[in-house]
C-alpha cells in the first residue's frame, strides 16, 4: 500500500468503528439544525473522492451512478438509505481506495485538469487529488461526530 493511500485508509477504518454501532434509522436521521445526515456524508467522502481524482481527470467514476451525483457538493439526502446500501456504502470505503491506488500506480490520471478548491488549494495531478483527500475527508469526519452527539 502507498503512503498516500494508508494516510487515507486508516481514519477511514476509525470512521467506520464510530458509526458501526449506529441503527440504519440512525444513520438516516437528519437532527434539528442539520441538512444532511451521517449516512449522506459517509457517501460524499466515496462521491467527493470519485470526482476529485476521476472526473477531474476526465475519466468516468468507478462506483455506481445511484452513490455519486445523489452526494455531490450542493446535494442533501432525498431519501431513504436502506440497510442494504448502507453495507455497499461501507465497502466502497475500502474498494474505491484499492482502485484509486492501482489507478495511480499505473499513471491513470496523465489527463488530469487542474483547478482550485473552495478552500484555496490548487490540485494539478491525481497524486495531489489523493493527497487533497485527508482534508477533506477530516471535515466530513467532523460532522458525523457532530451528528451522533445529537442522536
């Protein structure tokens, strides 16, 4: 495993072990205050990584359509997310990196277009996409702790 997959694989193992006690209603319950909840934020990290590294480079996602556009930025949960959905969710944490890090071995993204972040960074290539990841994904891991404080 690559350094930059590791730093991305290991809080994301802690991050399942924080909700892995958590009801399916749980996951989908949006408090009072909130406009998302944990089970849509768990799949914007899988759809945010799928359109920073793949279609930033061109390249067509590799998870199904049903958990991309539904959790992109701007998008809020319009419905129900059931069990059996909730255990793909789950495991294209893992599957989504094992591509990811075969895809960058093997010079995937040469096409890569390079833009700026809400957040300032500019990203010029799939490896500074991954590497952009963590940050991101820390955000997100924020609000699902701030969301389970709340249920």
């Amino acid at each position: 495993m690559t350094k930059a997959i590791e730093i991305i694989k290991m809080p994301r193992v802690s991050l399942l072990k924080v909700v892995e006690e958590l009801t399916v209603e749980q996951l989908n319950k949006i408090p009072d205050g909130f406009n998302n909840n944990i089970i849509w934020n768990l799949a914007h990290i899988i759809a945010a990584q799928q359109n920073i590294c793949y279609k930033r480079a061109g390249l067509d996602v590799v998870i199904e359509e049903r958990f991309f556009t539904p959790f992109l930025p701007g998008t809020k949960p319009e419905s129900f997310i059931d069990t059996a959905d909730v255990e793909i969710i789950k495991g294209m944490f893992f599957s989504t990196l094992d591509q990811l890090e075969s895809d960058l071995e093997n010079g995937k993204f040469s096409n890569y277009v390079p833009w700026t972040t809400r957040y300032g960074n500019t990203i010029d290539s799939g490896e500074e996409a991954a590497a952009f990841l963590p940050f991101h994904e820390g955000i997100h891991t924020g609000y699902i702790w701030a969301l389970k404080r709340v249920l």
